[in-house]
C-alpha cells in the first residue's frame, strides 16, 4: 500500500559544529523560506541543516523519509 506524502522544509542550528542537540528548529512549507532562515542563522550559530522531510499527508508526525538539503559549519556552506 503507498502512503500519500507532502514535504516540509526544517531549518535546525546548532550553538557550535560539535553539538549533538539542535538548539532551535523552524518549520515551512516552502523550500525558499527555510534556506533563508538557515542562512541568516549561519552567521549566528555553530552549524545549521535545512532537511526536507517527507511526511504522511493525514498525519505529519508519521516521517515517511528525509533529506539534507544544505549545511553551514561557522559560517561557511559545507553541502
């Protein structure tokens, strides 16, 4: 059986290169609004991820799959 999804953009940022644990997170439905949160973040924070997320249509808890789109570490685009 197939699961309809839908995609969401998060932006995590990490108060240095090394932490484990994000230390905020923005979501969106558009791809354009979470590349520039993540990059006014880059010049705040250790590192940032912006990860597109496959989620369930009905439910958007149930991840279905995820990617990482782009990553900065101290300030410097590094994917």
């Amino acid at each position: 059986m197939f699961t309809k999804t839908k995609r969401i953009y998060e932006a995590f940022a990490y108060r240095n290169a090394a932490d484990g644990k994000p230390y905020t997170r923005d979501t969106s439905t558009r791809k354009a609004d979470a590349l520039r949160t993540a990059k006014e973040w880059a010049k705040r924070y250790g590192r940032v991820e912006v990860n597109a997320l496959y989620v369930d249509v009905n439910d958007e808890n149930n991840i279905q799959g995820a990617e990482l789109l782009e990553a900065w570490e101290n300030g410097h685009k590094t994917t």
